[in-house]
C-alpha cells in the first residue's frame, strides 16, 4: 500500500464517499470513548497524573543527550547490544546487516509504529526475509498490504464480515465471522511461526536509562512470544522513549491503556533487561537495540514543537478528532494519523511533503482535551500552518483569496459595492437556493447572506446609543 501525505485530498474525497468505512470508523472511535470516560470517572486524580506525565516527559527530553549515553552504558553492562541510526535508510541497512550476519531467514515482530516508520516489512520481505506481524491487527492488515489505520487498533477500520472475507480469500479457510473462530485461524496460523522463526522484533513503549532496560507493553501475549521464544530479539525504539528511570512509571501504565483502548491495566507489560537463555535455559541467547533518531533530534532542537515526541501513541487523539472519526487514518497519508500524526508529518517529512497535512483539523481543542500527557495540539498545528505559509507552500486558491480581499481592503467603496452585491443578488433567487461552499463536501453549503448588511445594523444601532445619549 503506497500512500504519501502529498495526495491527502484525494484521500479525504475517496473516504468520505466510502459508507462502510465510516460506519466501521465511527462505531469504534465512540466505544474507545465511552470505555475510557468510564474508567476516566472512576480516577478522581486523572487531571494530576496527567501532569505529573507531561513534567516527566519533559524533564527526560531535557536531559535526553547524558540519559542516552547512561541508557547505553547500562545495556552493554547488562549484554544488550546498542545500535543507532541516524535515518531511516541507516536503520534498515543496520537491521538487515545483522540479519545476515545471523543468517535470519524467518522474522516475527510485534506492533510498532517505529518499524512501520521504516517500511521495515516489505524492505525486509524484498530481501528475502520472511516477515510476519504477529499482533491480530497487524496480522490483518498485513494480509491486505496495507498500513494501520490507527495508533493501537490497526484494523479498525475493517468490519467482522471484512476479515471474515479477508480470511477465506487470503487463507483458503471456509468464511466465518465469527470473532473466536475468527482468532482460532489466526492463532494457529501464528503458533508455528513464532517457533520457526529466528528473530523477534519489537518496539519499545518505555526505555530506563538507569538500568539500561525497557518495556513493551500488549494485550494479546504476541509481544511475550515474540521477544522470547526466537533466538535473537531486536527492539527498535524511538529515542524519544527514554525516561531516565522507572519512578515514573507507574503513572503512565495507568494513564496508557485507559486512554487507548479503555482498561484498568493493559494484560502483559514485558520488560526486558538483557539475554536470558544462558542464565534461565529459555528467552533470546542476544538482545538488540536499534536506537532511531530519523528526524527527532531536529524536533527535539525545536523549543516550540517539541512538546510532539511527549506522544506515548495512545491513539486517544484519534477517537475524539471529528476528522478522523469520518475518514480512518489511511486518509492521512502515513504512518501516523489523526491529530498527533498530522503534527509529526510536515516534521518527519518536511514542509513540502507534509504541507497538506496541519490543515486536517477543525482547531476544535478535543485532542488537547483528551491527551493523556497534555501535548497542546492545536497550538503547534498554528505554528506548522504558520510555517508552511511562509514557506510560500499554501494552497493557490488560499493565496489568490487572501490576496484578493488585500486589493478590495485597500479600496473601500469597490469593498463595500462587493460585499452587498451577493446579498442583494440572493434576495432575486428563492429563498431555498443556498450557495455551495468551495472545498467542503457536497452536503455542506455557506449560510444565506444577512441582506440588512453589518454597515446598516451598525448605523441603526449607532443612532439608538446616540439618541439615548
């Protein structure tokens, strides 16, 4: 699945024709809702704990450079092998090197927004090495060569009877929709592949530097067999991911699965400090980590967008964005959809790649509302607008606009002729007759005009303070 930022519109258009695709979208984003305001009511201190994961954040991101070298420094100490990558293209070219130096042929990976970020399954699959998502979601999608459609629910955008299909045509299983007979195929396709397989790869969720190891954090036990059961277990991480301790953990393995899928606790958070199958006789004989930067030290420079890689990829942003909740995230472009995707594409892929992509959203404050570490959302997606217009990268008709009401501000009395011409003009058509508005959909249309006028309301009003003087 291709997807760039660059065609986001078309993507908009062809989703919001698609009936069934925001039928699924709605009814999943509004029960993620329902669930997380359900547990959220029950956390008198919810407001605080979001506080207290916004300072810790930023207190790890302000001292990231000497946390980055104790966090290495500890791995090594502990057996973990430390490799780092500048970009995307480094990452890949680290990750496969590795692969054939360990003749890997079979890989199974957990869920990880990281290795989606590096096109990692097909690089890998174009090389020979068979690639497997083991997380059901992932699993499916992968069935149907496309990217997630959200941060922690990956096929949410797909019905019972969509992978029920997806399964008969792609499996050769009879058609079911049922739910468990649906995971029984999946699982069983699974077993044998986590047994065969080489490598593990994952994510990280959390990283500590003080003890040089890190967490991955699941509810469906992939991740414990992925990062186990193969002999050599790779993480690729994020270096935003670093905290410099666990003190602070706690808090967000409370404030992470309420706010993404709506549960007390998520079932598994696996931690892993090293290589295990010569102490324990089980788990990976080496553990690897690929710290990635790709982009992030530039935000991290940035004092005014860097409050972004606070994100813990919860996906609430997502389920409460009106935006989203009638498009999916394959409308975005990307890896990383809805509010906090549309902040981290122009930043990621630069302003020309990503020009479209801060204009996604109806400024309503939702997303801020609902973060679970407080990242100001609208309040950098002005600052990218703002960026992406200087930058000369707006829209044509936006410049031909803004360009057009300078010429008529300059001139009052052609100003004031345009603006009661349209007024007078509908009062001539009936009353029914609304004027459709560029660029929304076909359902939405501009207000009639007032033909009273502001200027004449203004006089009247002017009169009456002056009358009663």
């Amino acid at each position: 699945m291709n997807l760039s930022p660059g065609n986001t519109k078309s993507y908009l258009h062809a989703a919001l024709q698609n009936e069934r695709l925001r039928v699924a979208v709605d009814k999943a984003t509004q029960t993620a809702l329902k669930k997380r305001q359900d547990k959220v009511d029950q956390i008198p201190v919810w407001e605080e704990m979001r506080w207290q994961a916004h300072a810790a954040k930023r207190d790890a991101l302000e001292h990231l450079a000497e946390n980055l070298e104790t966090f290495e420094k500890n791995c090594q100490t502990n057996g973990i092998i430390v490799h780092w990558a500048r970009d995307g293209e480094e990452a890949r070219q680290i990750i496969l090197r590795l692969m054939l130096e360990k003749n890997v042929k079979q890989v199974v990976k957990s869920k990880s927004l990281t290795t989606e970020e590096l096109h990692l399954n097909h690089f890998l699959q174009d090389n020979g090495i068979e690639t497997l998502e083991t997380d059901l979601g992932e699993y499916i999608v992968q069935l149907l060569d496309q990217i997630p459609s959200h941060l922690t629910a990956p096929a949410l955008h797909l019905t019972r009877v969509d992978v029920g299909k997806i399964f008969h045509e792609k499996l050769g299983v009879p058609y079911t929709e049922d739910p468990h007979e649906l995971l029984q195929i999946a699982r069983a396709r699974l077993r044998q592949k986590f047994l065969a397989a080489e490598m593990g790869i994952s994510g990280v969720n959390f990283a500590f530097a003080d003890s040089g190891s890190f967490c991955v954090v699941e509810n469906e036990a992939n991740a414990f067999l992925t990062v186990s059961l193969p002999r050599i277990h790779l993480a690729v991480m994020g270096l935003e991911k670093l905290l410099p301790d666990q003190s602070g953990l706690g808090t967000f393995l409370k404030l992470l699965p309420i706010s993404a899928t709506g549960q007390k606790a998520s079932s598994y958070v696996n931690f892993i400090g090293g290589p295990r199958r010569q102490r324990c006789g089980e788990g990976p004989e080496e553990v690897h980590v690929l710290i990635l930067d790709n982009g992030r030290s530039r935000i991290l420079a940035d004092s005014q967008l860097r409050e972004t890689l606070f994100c813990i990829r919860c996906g609430a942003c997502l389920n409460v964005c009106p935006i989203y909740q009638q498009v999916g995230g394959h409308a975005y472009g990307w890896v990383y959809m809805g509010p906090i995707g549309i902040t981290l594409i122009p930043q990621y892929l630069g302003s020309l790649e990503g020009r479209y992509a801060p204009f996604v959203s109806s400024l309503c404050g939702a997303c801020h509302e609902i973060c679970p570490v407080h990242i100001n959302i609208p309040h950098h997606l002005l600052k990218l607008r703002h960026r992406i217009v200087d930058a000369g990268l707006s829209m044509k008709v936006e410049k031909w606009g803004i360009r057009g009401w300078a010429f008529l501000a300059k001139r009052p009395r052609l100003y004031r002729f345009v603006t009661w011409f349209p007024g007078k003009f509908q009062q001539l058509l009936p009353k029914e007759t609304a004027f459709p508005a560029p660029g929304y959909f076909k359902k939405r249309a501009l207000g009639r005009f007032d033909h009273t006028g502001f200027r004449n309301r203004y006089r009247t009003w002017r009169k009456k303070i002056i009358s009663k003087g």
